[in-house]
C-alpha cells in the first residue's frame, strides 16, 4: 500500500524543487521518509502522528539507517512531531 501511495505521488513530486509534504498518520516513518525523497532539491516533509511512542518509532526507524548518506539527508529532510491533525 505504501509503495502504491508513493507511485501515485510520484508524477506531482519527482524533479519539484522545495515541495513541503505533510503525512497524517505518518506511523513508521516509511512513506514520510519516501515523499522526501521523490522530491527534488529542498523537498521537505513534516510527518505528524497523534502516538508520541509513534513519533519516537519513526525517529528511531531514521537514526537505525546503516547508509550514513541516506541517513544524513533524511534527517534534514523529513520532521515528525505529535499531533492529531485537526
């Protein structure tokens, strides 16, 4: 499901230069981790999850990245934060 999402995404967000993307219910991390990379230069994506252990499980999923270049880049472009989206 998460692949498919990112497939439909891809033609509105692949070459778009500091495109700001919002997950609702960002869980893992996955998806919010994805959209910032379809993105071009400067796409940012803020993930937002009503669990802060959620918050913290995406963090996690991003810091346990073994690929130091990966890692690096997602962690200036991908935020998580504790809301509940209204």
């Amino acid at each position: 499901m998460l692949a498919r999402a990112l497939e439909l995404l891809l033609p509105v967000l692949i070459d778009k230069k500091n495109v700001r993307v919002l997950d609702v219910g960002s869980g893992s991390g996955y998806l919010t981790a994805g959209l910032a990379l379809l993105g071009g230069e400067g796409t940012i994506a803020y993930g937002i999850e009503h669990s802060e252990s959620l918050v913290k499980f995406a963090e996690t999923n991003i810091n346990n990245l073994q690929d130091k270049q990966l890692k690096q880049e997602l962690e200036s472009r991908v935020h998580f934060f504790k809301s509940d989206g209204w």
